[in-house]
C-alpha cells in the first residue's frame, strides 16, 4: 500500500448548521436525538472523506453524550475534527452547540466516531498520517490512542 501524504487537522475540519424546525423535534418538545445522530454521522463523514481523500463507512458511535437539550427555533452548529488516525481507520470527534443569536454557543453533545477509508472494491484503505500542530490536538491524539486500545479490547471480548 502506498504512503498518503500527511495532513493537518485543519485541513478537514468540517462545520454544519441546522436551524431546528418543527420536523427535527420529538414528543417532549425537544430535538429527536436520531435526528442528531444522523447528522453528526454526516459531519464525521465530511471529516474522514476530506482527510482521507476516499469514500468511507462508520464502522462505530465510541461515544455519545448528551449535555442539554435544544429546542424549535435553536440554531445548532456542528463541529468535526479528526482525532486520531490508524491504518485505515479515522476516529472524528463532533461537538454540537446551541448558538444563541449574539453568537454564545452552549454545549448539546459530543461524540466520537470511527471511520474507515474504502478503496473502489469496497475495501478498506489506508489513510493519510495526521500532523498534530497544537497541545490540543496532541492531547486528543493521546486520548484517542487510549480509546483505540479499549475498542481493540472490546472487539476481543466479543463486546
């Protein structure tokens, strides 16, 4: 397989914004947390597809945290970035806030998935190296070792 060439984080970053209408909202007047899903599936996919330059496949939600609620009418932004990289496989990290209209935003949830790069068969592929420019991303990077390690370890648990 040959080596792709290195890439920055910033150079997949992806933000989406929603204005919540009255189809995103479930019966407690709430957004419908499938709704959510669904779109920070997207934006994880804008985020691997743009590091990796290839078609990609969630292959697993790690984690899904839901901070406060957002309601008709709440502009919610979306925020992908690339956190750790294996051979083939991408883990992007999505944070979601409620922005108010001076700007302020409020946490609603993050998540983190991984992805995997698809060759034209199908195929997993291998992905570029990621170049960690900042404290934050090193640190992210670190943890995204560690939950790599406990995904492995649950994969072999049969979890």
């Amino acid at each position: 397989m040959e080596e792709k060439e290195a890439k920055r984080v910033a150079d997949s970053l992806t933000e989406q914004v929603q204005i919540l209408m009255p189809s995103h909202i479930n019966g407690s007047d709430r957004l419908f947390g499938g709704q959510l899903v669904q779109w920070i599936d997207v934006v994880a996919a804008v985020v691997a597809r743009r590091h990796s330059g290839r078609n990609v496949t969630t292959a697993a939600i790690d984690t899904l945290q839901f901070k406060a609620g957002a309601y008709i009418n709440n502009t919610l932004v979306l925020i992908g970035r690339i956190t750790y990289v294996g051979k083939t496989s991408m883990e992007v990290r999505v944070d979601t806030y409620v922005e108010d209209i001076a700007g302020m935003r409020k946490v609603v949830n993050r998540a983190y998935l991984v992805l995997v790069a698809l060759d034209e068969n199908g195929k997993p592929t291998q992905v570029p190296r990621l170049i960690l420019e900042s404290e934050s991303e090193r640190a992210e990077w670190e943890s995204g070792k560690k939950r790599h390690a406990l995904r492995n370890k649950r994969r072999k648990e049969g979890y």
